[in-house]
C-alpha cells in the first residue's frame, strides 16, 4: 500500500511504529511533544513476544549494549522468604532475550534508530498536536508549540495514529467526558542505585504483598558494580489524589522510607539500596477503562493512548510494541487503510484489554496476596501453605492472556 502516516508522539510505540511501517515502504512523519527526547524514567522490562519483535529491526544487539537479559522472577515474601521463582527469556527456553533496561535509554535507542533510518526531518519534537480532522479522503493534523500554543505546522497525510500517550489529545477528542485516569491509591517511588556486581544475579525480585511491595532488576551490569532499577509501593485506599505523572517530580525518601526500615534480608538490605539512590520520583498507579473501540475512519489508536495499564506483569511498553507490529502488518497486506485500522484494532483491543483487567486484579502478582493471606507471619515449608502447581498455574495463565506464552511464541 502506498500511503503517508502521522504518527502523534514519540514514544516507544509510536518510534517502534514508525520503523516498522518504514520497512514496509510507508512513508511516515512522526511528531513529539517535548522539545527534545532526552532518556528520562528509570526501568522497564520488555518480555520476549516485544524482544520478537524488536528482533525484526536488529535490535538485539544494541539491546544487549545498554540492557541486561533477565534470568529470572523470583517472588519473596515481607520476611524475605523466597516461594516462587521462574526462568526468564531464554534462560526458560524462548528463543530470544527478556530484557531489564533503562526505559529512557530505549526510547534513546529507537529514536536515533528512526533518525538514522527514516531520516531527522521526518522526525519533529516540539510539535504538540493540537486538531485534527478528516478531508478528501485525508487527515489534516494541526500542530502547536506546546509552550507558547502557537501554531507552527499542518501535516496531511493518509491516516494518523494517536501514539501521544495516557493523557492523548487522540483519545480526548473521541472520549471527551472520560476525565483523568483511574487511581485506587497505590503510589509508587521509583529510582536507581549502584550496588554491587552481581547483585540479584540478573533477575527481578518482588517481595511483600499488594498492600506494600519492593521490586528490584538489574538494568546495567559490569564487573565493577551493577545499575540497579528499583520500585517502592504502599496502597493507601484513603488516598484519593494522584501525584502528577512526571518524569521529572523528586521526592524525599522519607516519605516513605520508614515503610521499609525493618526489610533488612541476608540477601538484599532494601533500606541501603533505597538510601544510595541520588534521585527518587514518585508516580501514582494509574490506568483508564478499556475502550469499545480506538478506530475512527483514518485514525486510530496504539500504546498507552489506548489501553494504559498498571505497571504488573512488566507489560506496558512491550504490549504498545505488539500494536505496532500489529498496525505493521495489517497496513502491509491489505489495500485500504481504513480497512487496515479496523482490522489493526479488532486484533489488538480486545487482548489488551483482558491485560487491563487482569492487571487490575494484579496479574501474575496476586501470589503474592495468596502468600499474605495464608502465610501472614511467614513459613517454615512453602509446600504447606502453596503448591508448585499451583503457582506455576497462576504464572502461566498470565504469560497466557499477556501472550508471551513459550509454546505459542517460540512456534
């Protein structure tokens, strides 16, 4: 199909978007909102059906330079007691990578990726899109200097994807009384810290409960010390106003370092690790409805502008990966693009969706809540309070509705 695509946003999913539709000969515009992309935020996970994807634009070996592949998910309880743990990646048999990276440091990857492949002028931050409307068989984007409201730029194109994140100006437009996100009062502060080599053995661990929870990953290793990426969370359901989603709001520790004073394990000193971090950011736990639908003629929908979710299950940016490799493919086989859209979002809505809900009832966490319920003072024999089954039932009907299945992939 010859055509021409905006992307709004310049993001993960919209950067990742736009490369793969390059490949398939789409001529594409992508537009950012910020002045200039700089590698902000702390970690993030990319499971292995995105890692798939990522493979497809030769990826995996920049990915392997600033990243660190994932060994395991090793869950513990408030005492610091191990009772789960699972293989990671291809350390479980998939045939490529689960990494742990610094999520600015990926933007970074794929934004000079796109520069050097799609070209810097197709590439333009400090356009905020503004309007948007269908004409002739087109989408004409209006754009604005997001500091002065000035308008700077039209772009007509084919179709245009809103990829502007979960405060979309795309999504406000069709869903205009949905209002801000949902929060439920979990709040989390997320830093980095530099320990020592080794430690956590290139796994993620998570320990505690749904009420108070500590997760940790390695996002850099070397033999002088490794980058850890780490997540503090309590739930306080009294709480009915978010902090503002910021990259950028530092807090003082002790807000809510006195939580985690007493977890002090022979394996991880939770309180040491929290005070070496320079910088703290708070971020509240938010996430928005599924939607009924995210298409509209020439325009749609991907990542967190139509279905953000709660950071459980290490989902987020590797399920805005799938809509672009989804959005990817249905625009490379079929002849009109409003019946690609429409053929993009019946494949990629109601799965995303089912991620939502899941995540909202904690996904593969909510171990952690059976392991609090049953075994609230700790355990002597795991086997008496859990089976394995019954774990491994749990992880993998997760891995199921989040399709990282192993099975299923790796065919």
């Amino acid at each position: 199909m010859a055509a021409k695509i905006i992307i709004a946003g310049g993001g993960i999913g919209g950067l990742t978007a736009a490369l793969l539709l390059h490949k398939a000969g789409i001529e594409v515009k992508v537009f950012e909102s910020v002045k200039s992309i700089k590698p902000l935020g702390v970690g993030i996970n990319l499971l292995p059906h995105s890692v798939t994807v990522l493979n497809e634009l030769n990826l995996i070996p920049k990915l392997e330079q600033i990243g660190v592949s994932s060994k395991a998910l090793v869950y513990y309880n408030k005492f610091g007691q191990k009772f789960w743990e699972e293989p990671r990646g291809i350390y479980a048999g998939y045939k490529v990578p689960q990494f742990s990276i610094h999520r600015g440091k990926f933007q970074q990857l794929l934004f000079e990726e796109a520069k050097a492949i799609i070209g810097e002028t197709n590439i333009l931050a400090n356009h905020h899109l503004q309007s948007f409307t269908e004409k002739n068989d087109k989408v004409i984007a209006s754009f604005v200097d997001h500091s002065t409201g000035e308008l700077i730029h039209e772009e007509t194109a084919d179709a245009l994807i809103g990829a502007d994140g979960i405060h979309s100006s795309v999504r406000k437009y069709f869903y205009q009384n949905e209002g801000e996100p949902k929060f439920t009062g979990i709040t989390l502060w997320r830093a980095v810290s530099k320990a020592a080599p080794g430690l956590l053995n290139s796994s993620m661990v998570m320990i505690g409960n749904t009420q108070q929870k500590f997760v940790a990953y390695p996002i850099q290793e070397n033999n002088e010390h490794s980058i850890i990426n780490w997540i503090a969370e309590i739930k306080n359901e009294n709480n009915t106003t978010p902090p503002k989603r910021d990259w950028n709001k530092k807090v003082d520790k002790e807000i809510f370092l006195p939580a985690f004073r007493s977890w002090k394990f022979d394996w991880l000193d939770v309180p040491a690790l929290i005070e070496s971090a320079e910088d703290v950011y708070e971020f509240p736990m938010i996430d928005r409805d599924p939607l009924p639908r995210w298409t509209f003629g020439r325009i749609t929908l991907l990542g967190d502008s139509a279905h953000p979710m709660y950071p459980i299950g290490s989902n987020g940016a590797s399920q805005a990966i799938l809509d672009a490799k989804a959005l990817y493919e249905n625009i490379s086989v079929r002849k009109d693009i409003i019946d690609a859209l429409r053929s993009y979002e019946k494949e990629r809505l109601e799965p995303t969706s089912k991620i939502v809900l899941s995540n909202r009832e904690n996904g593969p966490d909510k171990i952690m809540e059976i392991m609090e319920q049953r075994a609230p003072n700790g355990f002597t024999n795991i086997d008496d309070i859990i089976s394995q089954e019954e774990l491994e039932e749990i992880a993998n009907l997760y891995k199921k509705i989040a399709g990282f299945e192993k099975q299923s992939l790796n065919h």
